[in-house]
C-alpha cells in the first residue's frame, strides 16, 4: 500500500471485529511514527497502549459514570471552541447526520442516538486503544505536532491492514481514565486511538464523509 492509498481509504471507523491485534504489530507502527515531524523535535507525544483486561476495566469504570450524564464530564480543554458557526458548525453537523442516516436513527429518536454515543465509550468494540497525552505547559504547535503524530499512525496502520478512529470524546471521561491509567497529573489527557479491523458489514463504516473543496481551503498566489 502506498501513502495514497493509505489517505483514501483511511477513515474513523465506529464498528470494530473481535479480533486481537498483535502487539508486535503496534509496536512496528509506532517505531515508525517516531518520525513524524515536531517543532523543534521536541516529539511532545505520550501515549498508553492498552488491550484486554486494562481496557475492559476502563470500558466498565467509564459505563459506570454515564448514567450521570454531564455531571461526571472533566474535560481539561474544549473539545471544540465554543464560538465554532459558518462552514466549520456545518461540517461538524452535517457528518454526525449522516451517520445516524446510515443507521436508519432519526433525529427524534433520541434514545437510539444516545446509545450510538455511548459506543464511543466502548472504544467501538476495538481491541485495542490508545490514550494519548502531553505535559500541560505544552502550547497549541506542540497539540499540533501531536496531530501530525496521529495521522502518521493512522497511516501505517493502514499499510499494516489495520483501522482506527481518533477520539476526543475520551476527554470528558479522563478522570475515569486517570483512575484506570497511570497518566502523569502535570500533563493534560488529549484522546484515545481505537486500534483493529474495520467491520465491513456495518453501514456506520460505509456512509460517504464529503470534504470541502480545495478552492474553499487554500488559496495559490505567484503560479
């Protein structure tokens, strides 16, 4: 598989099959990310790898507080800004309803979407997740250097046959996470990486996630 083939058939999968993953694997993967580039080099990424009993544990400690609903959320930064309108609220919105069009769930069934919602929280059935953090004192080019990093691991997943998702939602339970996890107190919890094999058969890996068109994101001059 080249780098092209890996972008094109990248994408966040919700749906995840049983099966283990290696850890040799994952530690070839995560070898080759060390490359990614960094400001500096100063290489601001942490991260935990867990599987089996760890991540049933913090699936099981995280079902526990969901039922408190927002009153159990500690997120240590905004998963999205606040004032986020235009195109970028559009975006946002537009992929979350396709999805549960995929689903057949409509928008007044908010029971079946707040199950859909839950499932972040099982990882999506992943075997494997990676819970990603970094020193509080880092500054928004390290976050970015950070989100180099992920892309690059997603993308040699894809050359192992592999698939993820990155999630943010993870953010809002990373006390729960703190108490399942040896994370340092100094830095701030970021997201988790669902780690396996796509599920095919589920239409929740399969609707169409449109992206804008170039002219909309970047502008040429002197050519």
């Amino acid at each position: 598989m080249n780098v092209s083939e890996a972008v094109e058939t990248r994408r966040s999968i919700r749906a995840f099959l049983p099966e283990a993953v290696d850890r040799a694997v994952i530690e070839r993967v995560l070898e080759k990310a060390q490359r990614s580039p960094s400001g500096g080099n100063t290489q601001p990424w942490n991260a935990v790898v867990i599987a089996g009993e760890p991540l049933k544990r913090l699936v099981e400690e995280t079902a526990r507080v969901i039922p408190q609903g927002p009153a159990a959320h500690a997120p240590e930064y905004n998963i999205y800004p606040p004032e986020l309108d235009g195109a970028y609220a559009e975006r946002r919105f537009g992929v979350g309803e396709a999805m549960y069009a995929a689903l057949g769930i409509p928008r007044e069934d908010k029971k079946g979407r707040l199950s859909r919602f839950m499932a972040n929280f099982r990882a999506f059935d992943a075997p494997v997740l990676m819970l990603v953090h970094t020193p509080r004192y880092m500054g928004p080019p390290q976050w970015s250097d950070i989100g180099m990093w992920l892309q690059t691991v997603m993308l040699l997943l894809r050359e192992e046959g592999l698939d993820s998702c990155a999630q943010e939602a993870w953010a809002i339970y990373q006390k729960q996470i703190r108490a399942c996890v040896a994370i340092p107190e100094d830095h701030v919890f970021f997201c988790g990486l669902s780690i396996g094999r796509r599920d095919a058969s589920d239409p929740i890996n399969a609707f169409p996630v449109p992206r804008a068109p170039l002219s909309e994101a970047v502008r040429f001059e002197g050519f």
